[in-house]
C-alpha cells in the first residue's frame, strides 16, 4: 500500500514534490498543477496537495482574468518598509536626543569655564599676595570683580591686600628707621606695626633686637665711664657682661678694651715695688684672660709664659729642687733678666749656688764650677760669693792658673754660656717648633724642628730630657687659664676624658665631670690654646683616631677615620688652627701636621725610622 502524503513527511523525500512547490513559489501555475496532478494522483489521501492543487487552478485562473504576467522575483516590501520607518523613527529620536542634550549642556559648560578662570584668577591673587607681589595681586582680583561683581570672596581678598600693602608699606619704613640707627622712631613704628597687626613678620624679634642694643649700649657707656674715673675693675666685669650677653657686639673694640685693661693689670702686678712674687699667679690670670680676647698676641703670650716659668720655678725652689728652679728660672732671666725687679734672679742665683753645693758634695767639680760661673754673671748687684766659689773650684780642674772670675756690674743680661751645661736648657724655649722623639739608629733621642720639618736638630738623649719632657706635655691638659685639667678616667667601666674643676670656696674639691662618654676608649686629651676644643684619641671607630670635643662636651667631631691605621698623640699649634700628631699610615711612625678640622694632613718626617710623641711648643 503506498504511503500517505501527510503520514510522516514523505513529501519531503518526492523530488516531484519538492519542485511542484518551487514552480508554486515562483507563481509558475501550470508547471505547478501538473506535477500536482500527478502528486494527487499518488497520495490520494493527502490534503496539502489538494489545497495547494487547488490554490495554484484559483491563482493561474486569476492572472489570466487580471493579465497578471508570470512572477520571477517577489519583492516582500512590508517587512522592508515596517524596517525602514523602525530605523527612520530610531534616528530622529537620536537626534532630537542629541539637541536636546546640547541645549542643556552648552549653558552648564560654559558656566564650569567660567567657574574655572574665576579660580584661576583667585589662586593666582592668593599666590602673588603670599609672595609679597601686591601689584599682581589686585591686577588678578580686579579682572575676576570685572567678570563677577558680586563675588565676596574676591572683594574680601582684595581688602586684604590692600592692608597687606599699607602694612607692608609701614613695616618697611620701620625697618629703614631700624637699619639707620633710629631706635626711639623705629621702637614707635614698630610698636605702631604691633598694634595694627600682633605677630606681624618679625617685628617682635627686631623689637627684642633693638631693645637688647640699647641694654648693651648702656653697659657700654657704664663701662666707658668706670674707665674714665679709673676704676679699671668694675669696667672690665660690665665689658665681659658685655661679651656674655652677646659677643658679637662692637666686638673688635671690646676685646680690645678688655686686652688691654687685663694687660695693665698684669703689668701692674709684676711692676710692684717691692715685688710680690705671690701675686704673680693673679698676673698669670689677667694675661690668660688678655690671650682670650686676642689669642696670638705676641706680648701677652710672653707675659704669660714667663709668669707659668716663674711660678714653676718658685714652686721648685720652695720644694728645694735646685735643677728644676733653674730649668725654670734661667729662661725667665734670659729673656727678662730684671723680672719682678731682682726677685726672680735673687731665687735663681740661690738655685745655682745651692746646686753647685750639691756638685761639689758628689764630687762633680765640672758641673760645680759651671753652677757657680753662671751664678757669678747673673745680673744682681752682688754674685761675689758666687764668682769666689767659682774660683776656688778652678784649682781643682786644672793645674793651669785660671783668672778669677768678677762680678759682673750692673743689672745687664749675662750672654749666653758657651760651656756645656750639666742641665739641658728648658724646652720651652723652642716655642713654636715642635719637639719629638726619634729613634734614629745612631743618635737615638730627643729633638726638635720648623712645623714644615726643617730644621732639625738634636737636642739630647731620652734620660736627659724624660722629665721635662713628660712636664712639657702636662702642661697640655691645662685650660688656658689654668684653671680647668682633663686627664682618662674610668667612666661606666670604660676609659673616657674627664675634667677636673677648680678648688671652690663654698664647695671645695668638685668631683671631676665627663667630658665624654663614647662606645670606644677615649684618651690622651690636650687642650687648644685658645680653649675651644679639647683634642684627644678615641678607638670610637675600631682604629685610634684623632678627636675634637668642646670642653663642655656640646660638639664632637671625628677629624679622620681610619680603617686599620691609627693617629695618636695630638698636640695643638700656639695659634690652635693645626695639629701635629704621630701615624703608621705609611707604614714607620711619622710626624704628621693638619688643619684644626682634621685635612690637609702632611707628613713633617719623611725618614726611614720611627718618630713620635710630638709636641708643639707654646
């Protein structure tokens, strides 16, 4: 039985079929309605052929009533056209969409711009009234006013700028009046300023500043009158309060001032009739403080050492140790033979007798005639007992007569001794050279020579020199005035520098301060003389090197850093602006010389053996 046209999609297997719709779809009819006839007539029983059988007899039938001619294409225009007014309505929306939006946003842009340049205006106002540019400020805040009258943030700065520029206007003549030296009217303006404007710019300091001139001018002017009427004292204590309250005013003329009046003082110690030898350590301290205000000044550097020789060599005398008075004594003779009148020479001439007293008891009949010759030319009115003693120990030396010494008249300096001496002379009187030891391979020993290591002389062995050499470096650890000692102590179980302080009446002996208080050992301190720094040597930084402290431990300062060599034994020049001190780092030790600030480091030896323990003579 053959299959049903609808019973289960048959039709799509009948090539017959499938080209009778295509002829149907093109409006090809009788193409069409024959294959459907035959398509009938083989699915008898399907419904869809005999419609579409019959639509296609209706259709042939109506185009040939209507003179419709044979389709090829089929244009489906609806669909087309229900697209073209979709898109069409689509496109006016979008574009009624974009002039609406244009016509609310073109105002809101405009005003942001315009919002924009008047910030600009006001930051540029406010930028140029805090730099002080007062033009420019107004220029900026009358373009914004003209663009927005209204603006009360613009008319507020704009009144502010105004009083800016008055008080700027009265700030300036202030300190114009100020920097004339018109104190009473710049007072009066700049309390005006105070009172228009508390806090205004600095006019509270220069306020401060001008009262604290006039303060010190009054001191000034008290000083200068103490002077006048002679009480020399009294103005010397208003120029140091002077000084304290601040040391840079009319600074050159009271350091003058006071040098000279601590100079008169000290002169007028020593110049005493009769001469008071135990106020010559009050002396010392007016010439200590004379070298304060002028630290390298010839004359108060001499006055000052010959005072520190005295009083050395008086503290020996009393002691009974004749070599040390005159190792003491005979450089104060020399450079100043009638020093506190005969005083000085009268101790020094007991000195060598009593020494050469002492040779002749050892039987030392060389050093005893030299004692009692240089006894015998001292300048005092009476050496006979000396030049005698001198002549009965001649005999003794020598079978050939020898003239007998005479006293020498009058109070003239004696020339300089051309016999060796048993006593090596004082190292002090090398003062500006530098003194060291040297291991040189045949004459071993003490020496001395020029900052820049010319020079160089032998002096004598180490035996003959180690205690007036180890007296020389002490005097080192003094302050300037001799007041103040430094010296190593143990601080928290660790080697640091430490200063002893003077005896005072109140509170007698004061425990010794710390000076410092580092990680590493801390040594061998010497004291500048000028007495601003306190140089010393610290392992701080695993090497020994050179430091600087302030004497009340405000500033420390590394002048070098090694990585394995070391610099030891500093010693400060008389003017306090170099150091000398010994080194390994090339190799041997050798005698370095540098500035204060730790550079310009010079070797001063440049020899093949060691050289160290320098010190620079004051």
């Amino acid at each position: 039985m053959a299959a049903t046209f609808g019973s289960g999609s048959t039709e799509y297997e009948d090539p017959q079929f499938q080209e009778a719709a295509t002829y149907f779809h093109m409006g090809q009819w009788e193409k069409a309605i024959r294959l459907l006839d035959i398509l009938q007539a083989r699915y008898p029983g399907d419904a869809r052929i005999g419609q579409m059988l019959k639509d296609a007899h209706f259709k042939a039938h109506l185009e040939t009533n209507t003179a419709i001619k044979e389709k090829r294409f089929i244009i489906h225009w609806r669909p087309i056209l229900t697209r073209a007014v979709i898109v069409g309505t689509l496109v006016l929306l979008v574009m009624a969409g974009f002039w609406g939006l244009r016509a609310r946003l073109l105002p809101m842009l405009a005003e942001a711009q315009l919002q924009r340049q008047q910030a600009q205006l006001m930051n540029a106002a406010k930028a140029a009234l805090a730099a002080g540019d007062y033009d420019a400020a107004e220029q900026r805040l009358a373009e914004l006013l003209t663009r927005t009258p209204d603006d009360q943030d613009a008319v507020a700065l704009l009144a502010d700028t105004r009083w800016q520029r008055e008080l700027f206007a009265l700030y300036d003549e202030s300190v114009a009046a100020d920097n004339a030296g018109n104190d009473e009217l710049a007072l009066s303006m700049y309390a005006n300023l105070q009172m228009k404007s508390p806090g205004y710019r600095d006019v509270s300091s220069r306020i401060l500043a001008i009262r604290h001139t006039q303060e010190l001018d009054q001191l000034m002017q008290q000083a200068q009158k103490l002077l006048i009427l002679g009480f020399e004292s009294e103005a010397s204590n208003a120029l140091a309060q002077i000084q304290s309250m601040d040391v840079n005013y009319r600074r050159s003329e009271i350091s003058d001032m006071l040098f000279s009046l601590q100079m008169r003082r000290g002169k007028r110690i020593l110049a005493q009739d009769p001469p008071q030898p135990a106020e010559v350590s009050v002396a010392l301290d007016a010439f200590n403080a004379a070298l304060q205000q002028k630290p390298n000044d010839p004359e108060a550097m001499t006055e000052a050492r010959l005072a520190v020789g005295f009083l050395r060599g008086r503290e020996s005398y009393e002691q009974r140790n004749w070599l040390s008075t005159i190792n003491s004594l005979r450089a104060v003779v020399a450079e100043q033979p009638n020093y506190l009148g005969n005083a000085t020479a009268s101790m020094l001439f007991v000195a060598m007798m009593g020494a050469g007293d002492d040779y002749v008891a050892g039987n030392d009949l060389l050093n005893a005639y030299e004692m009692y010759s240089q006894a015998c030319q001292l300048p005092l009115p009476d050496t006979t007992s000396a030049c005698a003693k001198a002549s009965s120990v001649v005999p003794l030396l020598t079978p050939t007569p020898t003239p007998t010494l005479t006293p020498t008249p009058g109070p003239t300096a004696p020339p300089p001794s051309a016999t060796p001496t048993a006593t090596p002379p004082p190292l002090s009187i090398f003062r500006g050279r530098i003194i060291f030891k040297a291991d040189h391979p045949d004459l071993p020993g003490i020496y001395v020579m020029d900052p820049d290591g010319a020079n160089r002389e032998y002096l004598g062995t180490f035996q003959r020199y180690e205690q007036m050499f180890a007296e020389l470096r002490e005097t080192e650890r003094y302050s300037p005035d001799a007041t103040y000692r430094v010296s190593t102590a143990d601080v928290d179980g660790n080697p640091q520098i430490i200063m002893h302080l003077p005896v005072t009446s109140q509170f007698g002996q004061l425990p010794p301060k710390s000076v410092t208080r580092l990680t590493g050992i801390a040594y061998d301190p010497v004291w500048s003389p000028d007495g601003a720094w306190i140089a010393f040597v610290t392992a701080e930084n695993e090497s020994d090197d050179i430091w600087k402290t302030r004497p009340d431990s405000s500033e420390q300062v590394s002048l070098m850093r090694n990585d394995w060599q070391w610099d030891k034994h500093p010693s400060w020049s008389p003017d306090s602006q170099r150091i000398v001190f010994f080194s390994n780092r090339d190799g041997e030790r050798q005698l370095f010389v540098m500035d204060s600030n730790g550079r310009n480091a010079t070797n001063i030896s440049r020899v093949p053996w060691a050289e160290y323990d320098p010190i620079w003579v004051k």
